[in-house]
C-alpha cells in the first residue's frame, strides 16, 4: 500500500513538472510573437517617418 502511494507522489510530480514545462514554454512563445509583433509594429512607424521626412531607407 505504502509502495501504491509513491508511485501515485511521484506521477503527481512529474504530472505537475510537465505542466510547469508546458507553462513555461507557452510563455515563452507567447513573448517571443509579442516581440515580433513590436518589431513589426515599430519598424512600420520608422518607415512611415523616413517617408515624411524623405529619407530613403
């Protein structure tokens, strides 16, 4: 019975170490497209400017 609880610990544990990696990975996928999409952004206001002020890039 004691042995059934551990292996019911442990599969807890990874479950929850799984999920943490998971959480993890979405996060930082989720910064990642926000960087790109403010570097989209900003680069498009950039242009935008030179336009106005004539200045080729």
């Amino acid at each position: 019975m004691r042995l059934k609880r551990l292996d019911v610990y442990n599969e807890r544990l990874l479950d929850a170490e799984g999920e943490n990696k998971a959480q993890e990975f979405l996060k930082h996928k989720y910064i990642k497209q926000g960087m790109e999409i403010e570097r989209t952004r900003l680069l498009g206001e950039i242009g935008e400017l030179a336009r106005k002020y004539g200045i080729e890039i």
